[in-house]
C-alpha cells in the first residue's frame, strides 16, 4: 500500500512540473492579478467590484458586482486610438487573486455564427479614458465605469 501511495505521488509530481515547464516556456494561458486597493466606481458612486491585471500590464478584467449579478469587461490599453473593450457577456472574472485564461476559449472574446435574424443590441460608445493608475469607459447600461488603484 505504501508503495503505491509513493508512485502515485511520483506521477501527480512529475506532471504538476511538466506543465510548470509548459506554462513556464510555451505560455498558452495569461495570468490576470487581482490589483490590491483597486476601487470601482459607476456614476461617481462607489461599488462593488475588483480590477485583474495581466498581459504584461497592458490587459485588464474589470468586473462590477452588485445588483446580483456580476458583469466583467476585458480591457486593453495600448494608445488612444489602439485600446478597445470588450463586454464578457454571461461570463465574469471570479474574484479569487489569480485567474488562468488559455488561448484556446478565452471568456470574453465571442463568436457566434447563427441564422437567429434578431441582432445583439449593440453596446453604447465606450468613449475610454485612461491615465496612470485609473480607467474610465461607458459600460453596457450606460452608467460611467472607473476604477483607480
């Protein structure tokens, strides 16, 4: 018994380093840090709410809680004319202080193909705003997104 509880822990540990070594050198999955002391505000009012960074600095998830359910968007920033957000629809961040995101399915990049004749309403101006240390977009309900940290 207790030489199978040795090889067993031998496999689990062999393949625990494998994929560090993956992740470490092939990196298909970006990590997203949650930001400690981010606050998030809609309209000027705080709410609930938690900001991930990744991407090298350059890539955000905000997600906004409250109002029982949560809503997240991706956020790039890059220049003013380079910087998008997209909307994660159904999908948001968990607020747990790492999240993995593969490159296979990433949550908040969507692609339907449907023969549905009814559009997806089309998300308002996001008119972005950022600097060192805050963000500020118009989200899907129209009420004025930030978060500073």
């Amino acid at each position: 018994m207790r030489k199978v509880l040795k090889i067993s822990a031998l496999v689990v540990g062999v393949l625990f380093v494998l994929v560090v070594i993956r992740e470490a050198f092939f990196s298909y999955t970006s990590y997203f840090v949650i930001v400690p002391g981010a606050k998030v505000y809609a309209d000027g009012k705080p709410v609930s709410g938690w900001l991930h960074r990744g991407g090298k600095g350059h890539a955000f998830i905000l997600t906004r809680g409250g109002s029982g359910k949560n809503e997240s968007y991706w956020i790039t920033l890059q220049t003013e004319k380079g910087s998008w957000i997209s909307s994660c629809d159904d999908w948001s961040a968990p607020s747990f202080p790492l999240v993995a995101i593969g490159d296979v399915n990433p949550p908040c990049f969507t692609f339907a193909l449907t023969e549905d004749p009814t559009p997806k309403p089309k998300s308002p101006e996001r008119k972005l705003g950022f600097g060192p240390r805050f963000i500020e977009f118009t989200a899907d309900d129209g009420s004025r997104l930030r978060t500073s940290w």
